[in-house]
C-alpha cells in the first residue's frame, strides 16, 4: 500500500471540507448557513428575501459582520466589544453612528460606566444597503428602540467623510 496516497486523499478531504466550510459562511440571503432558505427552494428564496423588512436583512447583515464581538445577544464581551443592549451610542445621534461603522474605533471606550479598549474595523465595504439595514436591526433590537436608518443617510455621511483614513476615537465621535 502506497502511505502518501492514503495522505494525499486525507488532506485534499481536509483542504474540500474547509473549501465548503468557507463557501458556506461567505454565502449570502438563501442559504441555510446565513439563515435564509435552504438550497433546495433557492428558486423561492429571491421572492422571499425582496419582501423581507429591512430589520431582516440587517440580522444577515449583523450575523455576518458583528457577532463575532458583540455575540448574538448584543451582550459584546467585557472588558473588549461593548454591548449594544440599550446602548445610547446606538440609539442616539444616526449620524454619528454611521461615521463610526464606516470609519471604525480604536482605542478607549466607557459604556454605561464599564471601560473597553479594544478595535472595531471599519465597515465601508459595506453597501448604503447593507449598513442601513444593519444600524435599523441594532437599533430596534437588543432592548433598544429607535428609527430607522436609510441609504440616504448612510450614502450623505459616507460622502462627507469620504477623505477620513483613521479610525475614530471616542474622544473624537463624544462617546463619554
């Protein structure tokens, strides 16, 4: 018996599997793994996702891009990613907000009296869309209870910081 056959098989299962496994989490609206539809009824699942609310949208958008560090719960991690729960950041200014996803943090933080230092990157790969959708889940979740925010209003703070190439800080966006 060959030995480095029985491995050749053993690592092209391994390098197949983590293959799928990351097709399977950059896979968008009608995917089982993003929570939409399973492959089977792919056919229904534009029609389904054209009429899902916007708060929908953003819980894909939000289960993609921000549970790592602020957990499904809002909840974040102590001490590193603030909560999002009843979070006046969130529910306060939208403008502010929207510079600081697109833009990111770094450095110091207190939220309701609890210290964080820790990165958010920025998110301006995301589309007017997608952060939109985004900031209206968060927003209208975890507690919090705030309008909506639009394309629009993404689109006009995306271009009025379109030359900013750091990150925020708190000191910079007035988060004490």
């Amino acid at each position: 018996m060959n030995r480095s056959f029985g491995w050749g098989r053993r690592v092209g299962a391994v390098i197949a599997a983590g293959t799928l496994a990351a097709a399977c989490g950059k896979s968008s609206e009608g995917s089982a793994a993003a929570g939409g539809a399973p492959p089977e009824s792919a056919a229904a699942a534009p029609a389904a996702v054209a009429a899902a609310p916007a708060a929908a949208d953003g819980r894909a958008v939000f289960m993609r891009t921000c549970v790592t560090c602020h957990q499904q719960t809002g909840a974040g991690i102590q001490g590193s990613f603030p909560p999002l729960v009843e979070n006046p950041v969130v529910t306060g200014d939208k403008a502010r907000l929207i510079r600081l996803v697109l833009h990111g943090l770094s450095g110091p933080v207190v939220v309701k009296g609890q210290p964080y230092n820790n990165v958010m990157p920025p998110w301006r790969s995301l589309s007017d869309a997608e952060m939109a959708a985004v900031l209206t889940y968060v927003r209208s979740n975890f507690g919090n209870a705030a309008d909506a925010v639009t394309p629009a209003e993404v689109a006009a703070e995306r271009a009025a910081t379109a030359s900013r190439t750091a990150m925020w800080t708190a000191t910079e966006l007035d988060l004490h």
